[in-house]
C-alpha cells in the first residue's frame, strides 16, 4: 500500500456517471470493501434516443431501467445491498448541465463517508469530469475533510485513445492486485451489462488504478492534449464546460475559492 492510500476499510463512497463505470473502475475493489455505497449519477440513458433504440428499447426510460437492472444485479455480486445503491436519474450526457445540483446532492453523502472514490479529470467522458467536479465540490461545502481518490477511465492520445491511465503528473499510483477469484467475479459483474458488452470489450478488466485526487482546478484542460469528447463531438466542447463550471461555481458559493 502506498502512503497516500489509506487502508481500504471504513465506509467508502463511490461515485460514477455511468451504470457500469463502477465495475470496470473498481470492481474488485468494492468487493474488498466492508461497507460501500455505489451513486450513479447518471441514468446511462442519452435523451436523443438514439442508444436506447440501437440496444433495441423503445424509449430511453425503458433503457435506463435495463441499466438499472444490470448494476443492481452487478452490485450484488460485489456485495452492495439495494439500500447502498442510489441512482440520481441525470440524463447520459447532461451531468455536466447539472453539476451545481448534483454537488448538492452529494454533500451529506460524502460528509458521512471516510473517502470518496470517483472519476478521474481527465478530458475523456463529460460525464466523468462533470461527477469529478461535483465530487469535489461537495467535499469542499461539506468542509473538506474528506478524502477523494480517483480512477482513469479513458483520454485522448495523440493517436486514438489511452485507456485506463492517468493523464501525466498527479501523484502516486496504485494499482490493485486482483486474485484469480476476484476477476473471475468482475466478469460475472461485467456479464451483468449486458447492453454494455461492446464497450466492455474494449478494457481490461484485471487492471484497477487508483491514487489521491490532486487538487484539481477544473477551469483548467486536464491536461495539454485534445479532449476526447471534443474530438468525438458528444455533446460539448470545452467552451461550453468552462461555461458550466464556472456558472456552478458562483452558484455554489465557489468562484475563486483555492480548491
């Protein structure tokens, strides 16, 4: 274990856009933990239509109800009860036109928790940097004391994408060393999403990365590449999230606050 990581014990948050995010993050991981609570800050539903229609659903509730149905039962297997598991119904692709609200929704979750896990900053997924910044933020009204560490998920690369590491600099890094019987649960977890199997397919599942959450200044580019949902055009560009961070910030009582 690494200095800045504490042992994994106590009552852990963690917070994620999507249902599934938690599995491929952290999946082991959750089932080391004695007492965690899983939020899905999002519904993994877009509201255009178009990925529920593509995964055969009428309807993008009828979608978000199937992923519900998948973490539920993912979760299970990780030994998080129904009542540790909370959805905050945000559209996919609109946490990041949400991120005062979901800050404040957060704050008496991780007021009572001893660390918070969640996305790392890092210009990959809006969703994923907008959770990071509620994350934070609510730590911060909640009077900081909580502990944040943070899990890559993907960025942009000069040529395609870097999956499952951190953008450069930040600090320690800890990677978890699963058994044999813990990555043979995370796949029964990931065969649990089953409308995410494509995208599944496209990680490895025996590589857990964590570390302590830098002080990120999130009116800042995560780092000096692309940002990937610019490249990608999903639904925002970093205009439009410097826009709603800082439009969060002075909603929240943070604007030029040293985070």
């Amino acid at each position: 274990m690494t200095p800045d990581l504490p042992a994994f014990a106590g009552r852990w948050l963690v917070v994620v856009a999507h249902p599934d995010d938690e599995v491929l993050g952290c999946g082991a991981l959750l089932s080391r933990l004695s007492d965690a609570a899983v939020v899905h800050v999002t519904d993994g539903a877009p509201r255009n239509g178009e990925d529920a229609r593509r995964h055969g659903f009428d309807t993008p509730a009828d979608y978000a109800a199937a992923r519900w149905r998948e973490a539920r039962h993912a979760l299970a297997l990780a030994g998080v009860p129904a009542d540790r598991h909370h959805g905050f119904g945000v559209a996919d692709q609109g946490a990041a036109f949400a991120l005062a609200d979901v800050a404040r929704r957060l704050v008496p979750r991780v007021a009572g928790c001893d660390a918070v896990l969640t996305h790392a900053y890092e210009g990959g997924h809006p969703d994923h940097d907008a959770v990071a910044f509620a994350v934070h933020a609510a730590v911060r009204l909640a009077g900081g004391a909580t502990p944040v560490f943070e899990m890559p998920f993907y960025h942009a690369a000069p040529e395609g994408w870097a999956r499952q590491l951190f953008p450069p600099g930040g600090g320690a890094e800890h990677r978890l060393a699963l058994s044999p019987a813990e990555l043979e649960r995370k796949r029964r977890m990931a065969a649990c999403h089953a409308t995410q199997g494509a995208t599944l397919a496209g990680f490895a599942l025996d590589r857990e990365l964590l570390r302590r959450a830098p002080p990120h200044d999130f009116t800042r580019r995560p780092h000096g590449g692309d940002l990937l949902y610019e490249r990608h055009g999903w639904g925002l560009d970093w205009a439009g999230w410097l826009a709603a961070v800082r439009a969060a910030e002075a909603d929240l009582g943070l604007a030029g606050a040293a985070p």
